[in-house]
C-alpha cells in the first residue's frame, strides 16, 4: 500500500502538469490571434484614413479642374470673336511636304495638302 498513495500523487500532479501546459497553449495561441487581429484593425484604419483624405481632395481638384476648363473654353470663344471682329490676328504656320526643288509652275497640283 505504501506504493500506491506516491504513484496517485505522481499521476495527479501528471495530469494537472499536462492540464495546465494545455490551457497555456491555448491561451498563447488565443494570444497570438489577438495580436494579428489588432495589427489587421490598425492597417485598415491607416487605410481608411487614406482613403477618407483622397476622397476630401477629389472634390477640390474637381472643382479645380472645371474652373480651369472653363476658364480655358471662355478663353477660346473669346479669341475666335476677336478674330472675327478683326481686333487680333490670326498667324498660321504652314509648310508643304511634297514640295519639289524645281520652281517652274507646272500647272498641276502635287496633291500635297498644306499642315499647321
């Protein structure tokens, strides 16, 4: 009898041994998953901050852009009526391509059209 009491305490300080180490286990594993988790949160906060800042500038830049567009059309019809009216000149630039080193006029056209 005197066997027997030491090897039922070795069997239970065995099983709460292989109990405990079981359950810090699973608290470290819990532990890690955690972590990532709140790693995750923190990189898609980070990018819904930027994405919240892009989508507070794309309206500005809009706004921008269609100011300058507009400018830039009033701009156009502008210069088309002061060319109209005569107030400014017109200057084009034109050169032709097919343009021969003989200078006689042959009477034909080379069909070369003229480019700005």
């Amino acid at each position: 009898m005197n066997w027997k009491i030491p090897l039922v305490i070795a069997l239970l300080l065995t099983s709460i041994l292989g109990v405990t180490l079981y359950y810090r286990t699973l608290y470290y594993d819990a532990e890690k998953a955690r972590k990532i988790t709140v790693y995750d949160r923190e990189k898609q906060q980070v990018v819904f901050e930027q994405l919240s800042h892009q989508m507070q500038t794309i309206p500005a830049l809009d706004t921008q852009h269609t100011k300058a567009l507009e400018h830039d059309k009033k701009l156009i019809t502008q210069l088309e009526r002061d060319v109209a009216t005569s107030r400014r000149r017109l200057h084009v630039k034109a050169t032709c391509s097919n343009v021969s080193v003989n200078t006689t006029p042959s009477g034909l056209d080379d069909a070369a059209r003229a480019r700005l």
